[in-house]
C-alpha cells in the first residue's frame, strides 16, 4: 500500500521579528469580514532572508490593508510603500482588474512589487502567528533585519 510522507517539524514554525523585504504576490479587492467594507488582501513572502529557509516563505494570515475611511491613515501608509509615491491628495484612484466569471479584482498597480515590513509575532485564538506591523518604502534607507525593538518600532 502506497504512503504519504508527512514533516509537521516546521508547523508553527516563523521568521523571528525585524524588517524584512517582501514580494507583493496578489493584491485582491474583497469584502471585510464583518461586510460593512472592503480591505485589500496581500499575497506576500519573503524574500532576501539570512536564512535560506526562509526565502519565499508566505505570509499567513495574509496582510491586508481597510478601505473604510477611519483607516485611511494605514491605508496611506500602505500604498505610500509599496509604490513609493505620494498618497496624500484628495481624488486619487486606484486601477482595479476584473472580475471575471471566477476571478476576484486584481489592484495591478500593487502586484509584483517590494516593500519592507515591520514584522512581529502576535497571537490569534491563543496561537503564535505572525503580523505585519508597519509598512516602509523599499527605497534604500532602513535596513532589513533583525532590527525590532519590543515595541515595534524600528531601531
């Protein structure tokens, strides 16, 4: 009878706090959770990590940024690093892709892009998960590491 090789020594397992690069895989449009809005929903990992193992590792649960406008601010904060551009005027739009009859919108300006990230461990439903904290414009000034006080911020 055939098996299945199974390897749970990595569950749990996550990259230790600091500011890492990221690669922007997807962006998507969706409905919050308590569908009173909308967040943009990142498709994320890592990448240029000292540790090999963690090169390409995903980002779960996925980072997401409100559209509501009480979080404008993250939300400005968030497209100010990914694109590295001025999200400060009033009027601005964002291109929007599809949907086709099974695919969700796609925010193309924001897919395939770096940015850096704070990144700190958190805990949801009483387990160890990971979070993205503060977003920062990959542009050469903060470098990436181990580079995280307790409080979040950078040093």
């Amino acid at each position: 009878m055939p098996t299945l090789d199974l390897d749970f020594g990595d569950v749990g397992k996550m990259p230790p706090e600091g500011v890492w690069r990221i690669l922007i895989k997807s962006a998507i449009l969706k409905q919050n959770k308590a569908k009173d809005g909308q967040i943009i929903d990142f498709e994320a990992e890592f990448m240029d990590m000292p540790d090999p193992s963690y090169e390409g590792f995903k980002i779960f649960p996925n980072p997401n940024a409100s559209l509501k406008p009480t979080a404008r601010w993250k939300l400005q904060e968030v497209l100010g690093a990914i694109t590295q551009e001025d999200w400060s005027d009033d009027n601005m739009k964002l291109e929007v892709n599809g949907p086709d009859d099974a695919e969700p919108y796609h925010i193309p300006l924001l897919e395939g892009k770096t940015s850096l990230i704070v990144f700190v461990h958190d805990t949801y439903n009483n387990k160890p998960s990971m979070k993205v904290d503060t977003w920062i414009p990959d542009n050469g000034e903060v470098t990436i590491g181990e580079t995280v006080s307790p409080d979040g911020s950078v040093v």
